[in-house]
C-alpha cells in the first residue's frame, strides 16, 4: 500500500534515513500476547532505544535528547510506526512528564527524574481524573479533593509554585495533544495494510464493503497525516495547540474506530477474543473515553473553534450523579446546606454542595 509523497527539508529527510536504516538492523521482534510479557518486552525496546540515542529526541542535548524540532520529532514517530515497532514504553514520560520537569521543576528534581524516565527506569503518567468528575476536571465539584489516604508528600516533590499546580496541568495536556499524535496516521495505515494483505489472501475473497472502507480509512490517514504535519510546523513556529488538539484527539478516536469496523468486515471471525484484532477493536473503543471523552471534544470544538452556541450539561446528567451518590449515602446535592454537608464530610463536601448550587441555580 502506498503513501501520498511527502517530502520535508533536507535534514528532516536524513533524519528519516538513519532511523530507517537503524530500525531496519535492530527488529523488536514479534510481540508477546500477555501484559507481563508485554511489559518485559517494551522495557527491552525502550532500553534498546535508549542505548542508540534515539529516546527523547525533543530534550535538550545536555539531558540526553537531541533538541529535535517538532517537524523533526513528526518524522521520528512516523518513522517508528511504519516500521511496525512498538512505541516508547514511557511515551507520556518522554512527551510531557519530562519537558514539564524541566520547564518548571528544580534543578534536583531534574536530576533526580529525568535520567531515570529517558532509560526507562521509570514509568511515569497524568492522573486527572476524580471519583465522580471524570470530564469534569475544572469543576469545583471534588476540585480539590484527595483521594489518596495516608500519602505524605514531601516538599521537594512540588512541582512549580504551591497553588501553580492547574496552570501546569494544562500546558502538559497541550504536549499530551502535540507528539502523541505524530505516530497516529502511520500505525493505522500499518494496520489497514494489515487488513487489505488478509482480505486478500481470504479463500472467499475480499468481503462485500470491504473495499469502500477501506478506501475512506486510507484517504482520511492522508488527511490526518497533513494535519499532524501543520502541528508540528505550528509548533516550530511557537504557536500553541490550544483547542486543536481536540481536532487532533476526536479525528484519531474516530479513525481508529473506522479501522476497527474495517477489521470487523475484513475478518471472517467475532472480535471478542484475546488475539490482536480483538485487542485492538477494544483498545478503539476506549479512545472515545480516555483522554477526554469524545462529547467533551466536540463540546470543545463546536464552543472553541466553531463558534457554536455553548452546549449545557443536560439536567439528567446531574440527577443520575446525586441518586449515584444518595446510593452511596455521600452529599445529596440539591438538598444539603454547605455548612450541614461540611459538618458531616468536611471541606471537600462543601464544595460540592458550592459547585452544585452554582449549576442548579
Ligand atoms: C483506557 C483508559 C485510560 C485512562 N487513562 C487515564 C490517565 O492516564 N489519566 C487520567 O487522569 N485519566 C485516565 N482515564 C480516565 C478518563 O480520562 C475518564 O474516565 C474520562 O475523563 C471520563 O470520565 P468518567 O468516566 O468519570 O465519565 P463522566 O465524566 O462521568 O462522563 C459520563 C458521560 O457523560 C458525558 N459528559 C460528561 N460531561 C459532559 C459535558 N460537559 N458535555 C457533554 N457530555 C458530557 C461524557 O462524554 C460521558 O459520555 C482513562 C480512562 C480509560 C478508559
């Protein structure tokens, strides 16, 4: 299967070249089909990476990176995924734990880190969501709320200025939206090319549907391909993502389902199994919701980009939580004071009874 011809400046395209070359010597070999062994693997890929220098282009060179542009980093991920191997292990390390530790960490504490992310030693993630406010990050609902019990946090583990700490979520979730998606168009066209090589060999033939499908899935990686390639220029240029990257995240999660319903017509079996294509039709399934659910995007997009009438949370939504939390006998919403409910769960429920009377008023 072929790709539209894209061809970028004269050091992008040598940076192509010698990943190209490298990957074509070191295979990652075939991947295995537990999560233990999955992990032993990636480790050894990541470590593999690592000792060649190609972990953490986009950091500085003085922390073990290259200082890699964004186009540069573009060219890096596609060449990854069309080789067909794995991903960094510790890709939200590389992509935003680290770049955040150095824009806004101490010193000690980019010594401490940052080595021990690019090796894979340590594999590091964002935890956002809340007990009962997945989508609802900014609201003041559990806003502050702790859900761990018995963690003390030292002082030199703050991150940016106490009180900074929104500010610095945020800005990470831009780089969450950039590099992220950079490998996105390349590993679906490598799964599509999957798909057209085993609707070919099938002894009955290329399936009714297959074929138009298939087309559209190849013709919208091109699309997505541009796009991400306008990103990266974008950010060489200093521009910020901003609320494109939920363009980017809505147009990935409904590609990667249309390559899915692709596997669905290809395949003559149930995707309910534990073998790749299963695997697969699932892991699509959960983009809609990871990362920002698919209605929060275009809640985003049609309020941000397009300009649409702003979109309320349907009066239902909150019902279903207070008769989820009368269930668990926590605050009932509509119906406690703030100073009963602090009497009874201290800070945390207040408020959400202040974050409930400002939505239900
Ligand atoms: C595989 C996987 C990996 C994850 N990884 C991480 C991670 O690394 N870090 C992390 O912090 N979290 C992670 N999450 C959590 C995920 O981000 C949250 O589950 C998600 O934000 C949704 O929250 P929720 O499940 O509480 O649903 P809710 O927020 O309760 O939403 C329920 C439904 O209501 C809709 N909805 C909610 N608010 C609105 C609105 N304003 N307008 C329109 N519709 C709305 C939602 O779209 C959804 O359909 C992960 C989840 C999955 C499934």
């Amino acid at each position: 299967m072929r790709d539209l011809n894209v061809r970028l400046k004269a050091p992008h395209e040598r940076l192509r070249a010698q990943l190209h070359a490298w990957l074509g010597n070191v295979p990652s070999g075939p991947a295995p089909n537990d999560a233990p062994g999955m992990i032993c693997y990636l480790r050894a890929w990541h470590e593999r990476l690592h000792d060649a220098g190609w972990s953490g282009i986009g950091w500085s060179a003085s922390r073990g990176g290259m200082s890699a542009s964004a186009v540069a980093k573009y060219v890096y991920y596609e060449e990854l995924a069309r080789a067909g191997v794995p991903r960094l292990l510790t890709t939200p390390g590389i992509a935003f734990v680290g770049p955040v530790l150095m824009a806004h960490g101490t010193e000690a504490q980019r010594d401490a880190y940052l080595p021990r992310i690019l090796s894979g030693e340590d594999v590091r993630c964002l935890g956002l969501s809340e007990e009962d406010a997945g989508s609802d990050l900014a609201g003041e609902r559990v806003y502050d709320e702790v859900s761990f019990e018995e963690v003390v946090v030292p002082a030199n583990a703050l991150i940016g200025p106490r009180g900074g700490g929104w500010g610095i979520a945020m800005g990470l979730m831009e780089l969450e939206r950039a590099d992220q998606s950079f490998a996105n168009h390349m590993e679906l066209l490598v799964l599509l090319g999957e798909l057209v090589a085993l609707a070919e060999s099938s002894a009955a033939g290329i399936p009714a549907g297959f074929r138009d499908r298939a087309v559209a899935v190849w013709t919208k990686c091109q699309l997505f391909r541009a796009f991400n390639l306008h990103t990266s220029r974008q950010l060489d240029r200093g521009q910020r993502i901003g609320a494109h990257g939920s363009v980017i995240k809505a147009f990935w999660t409904q590609l990667y389902q249309d390559v899915a319903a692709a596997a669905d017509a290809a395949l003559d079996v149930e995707l309910v199994g534990d073998d790749a294509w299963s695997r697969r039709y699932l892991d699509a399934r959960a983009t809609s919701i990871f990362s920002g659910t698919l209605e929060i995007q275009r809640d985003i997009i049609g309020g941000r980009i397009a300009g649409l009438p702003r979109h309320e949370i349907p009066r239902g939504l909150h019902e279903l939580r207070n008769a989820a939390d009368r269930a668990r006998g926590t605050a009932v919403l509509d119906h406690v004071e703030p100073s009963e409910a602090a009497q009874r769960h201290e800070r945390p429920v207040a408020r959400r009874a202040r974050g409930s009377a400002r939505r239900t008023s």
